[in-house]
C-alpha cells in the first residue's frame, strides 16, 4: 500500500487530518480542552501529517482560530485544505450560503482566520437547502479567485455524479469530499469517477457518522471485528485500512479531538489488508442510515 497519494497536483501522505472535531461539541463553540485540542494539531504535524482539513464554520470561527495559534508560522510542506459554501447561525444551525458573493466572501474570511495569503486547497460544498445556486456560477467564482492568487487548488464537497462531471467540464477538480465508509458505500460511483479521471477522493465520515454512532457500528460489525483480531488492531483502524486498500486515489482525513486516537487512526496506514481480509470485509452489510 502506498503511503503517498496526489492531491491534484501536488503529493501528501494518504493519511492527512479532518480538523473538525475540534470544535465543542455539535462542532460549535470552543472545544472543552483547549490545550489538549493543540496537542493534537501539533502531534498530527510530529507524526507527518501534511495534508489539514478545516473550515471557517467549524465552531463557527474557532477551529481556524485553534490552527493559526497551534501551527502559525506553518511548517514546509503542510497543505492547509477550506471548505465554503455554508455558515452557522447564532443557535449552531447549518445554513447555506451557495451564492458567488458568500463563496468570495468566505474564501476571504479563511484567509484571514488562517493567517494566509493564498490557500493551498478550497472545496466547494454543495447545499441540498434553499434556492439552487449553478454550479457553473459558485465554481467560476472560485477560479477567479485562483486567477487572483487567493487560492491554489478547487475542490468539490457533498457532489452528485452529474454534478462532478459539470465541475470536470469547468475547472481542474483536484478532489471530492464526499460521505463514504465500510458502512456507507452510497457514492461508489462518484468513486468510481474519480479513479477513472484520476481526482483524489476524500471522504468524510469515513468511520461512519459519529453523529450517528458509525465507530459502535464498526465494532459491532463480525467481520470487521474479525479481521481486528486476526491484526491485533481496533475495528476503526481495518475500516481506514479498507479504504485505503479500496484505491490509491483515496486520502483519508480523519478527525478526533484526542491525541491517542489521533496515533491509532495515523497507525492503520501502516496496515496491510490481504485477499482473504477484503474478502471477508466485502460482505460487510452496509448501515440502515445513509450517513453511517
């Protein structure tokens, strides 16, 4: 298994961070332990993390706030990846904010939060709620802002198969975030569009949803629970080893807020799944609920 993958035009290691999780809980607010939030950031940059996922609405404000005090001045090499396309309301409500303007007005925010001048990385997530915004519209704003230098890579986030290939006829698409785990293989196409036009595919919940309890249904899960003990490993660590053996196109970015689970999730890269192991893993039933 490789450890490296492409990340558009650029190389980090497979295994990258989703900085999420940082954030209180219901990802609002400050995190209840500050410190032990940037003991994890520094130990995931210690333990050869390049790749960090974020975004201004985590918290909303206080995950970026938590990365620049932890991390700035950045280390060479690190990948600093933003997501835009929502925002929080004053109860911790997640809103849409797909027009062209939010879009320019949070890839500036995230800039500014970060400490940045140029982002290395910015996905376009996609809103179900509210009025439609053209995907053409929300994407042409964003190669403005590469062509302004403001941002280096565009992403997509929460996409249909349609909508990516609309995004593959429009600019450089350097990655998908979509949902996807060994409970939650809904999106295999868009999966499977990606491998065929060589785009990094990251998913998110890649452990099932913790809001719906994904890691006790790994656990619960024989098959998966049988092949943690032919390895001695956790069942969270053979779900992120099975999608990393899925293809090498997939980055993974799990997040946690604590440092012992941070080392366990970087540790399953170094597992090695064999074909008796994705054989028995191919008959994981996938969860009822389609986030995990």
């Amino acid at each position: 298994m490789t450890s490296h993958g492409r990340l558009g035009t650029i190389t980090v290691n497979r295994m990258g961070f989703g900085a999420m999780q940082l954030a209180g809980p219901g990802v609002l607010g400050p995190p209840k332990d500050p410190d032990a939030a940037r003991a994890v950031l520094r130990r995931a940059i210690e333990l050869g993390v390049d790749h960090l996922d974020t975004a201004q609405f985590y918290g909303p404000d206080v995950v970026n706030a938590l990365i620049r005090e932890t991390l700035h001045p950045y280390p060479d090499g690190l990948r600093i990846a933003t997501k835009v396309g929502a925002r929080r309301d004053a109860e911790g409500a997640w809103l849409p904010a797909q027009d062209p303007q939010h879009l320019r007005e949070d890839v500036e925010a995230n800039l500014r939060a970060l400490g940045v001048e140029r982002m290395d990385l910015v996905n376009l997530r996609r809103h179900g709620d509210g009025p439609g915004v053209p995907i053409a519209e929300q994407l042409g704003v964003l190669q403005d802002l590469r062509d302004e230098g403001k941002l280096d890579q565009i992403g997509v986030s929460t996409v249909t198969r349609d909508e990516l290939d609309q995004a593959l006829d429009l600019v450089d698409v350097a990655c998908v975030q979509n949902p996807f785990s060994i409970i939650d293989r809904s999106d295999e196409d868009v999966l499977e569009r990606c491998i065929e036009r060589d785009v990094a595919y990251v998913p998110y919940f890649p452990l099932g949803s913790a809001f719906t309890g994904g890691p006790a249904k790994l656990a619960a899960d024989p098959a998966i629970a049988a092949t943690a003990e032919k390895h001695g490993a956790t069942t969270t660590q053979i779900a992120l080893a099975w999608l990393l053996a899925r293809d090498e196109h997939v980055l993974l970015i799990a997040g946690t807020s604590s440092v012992a689970h941070l080392e366990e999730n970087l540790a399953a890269g170094d597992l090695e799944l064999d074909a008796e192991d994705l054989g028995r893993l191919a008959g994981v039933v996938p969860a009822a609920n389609p986030l995990g």
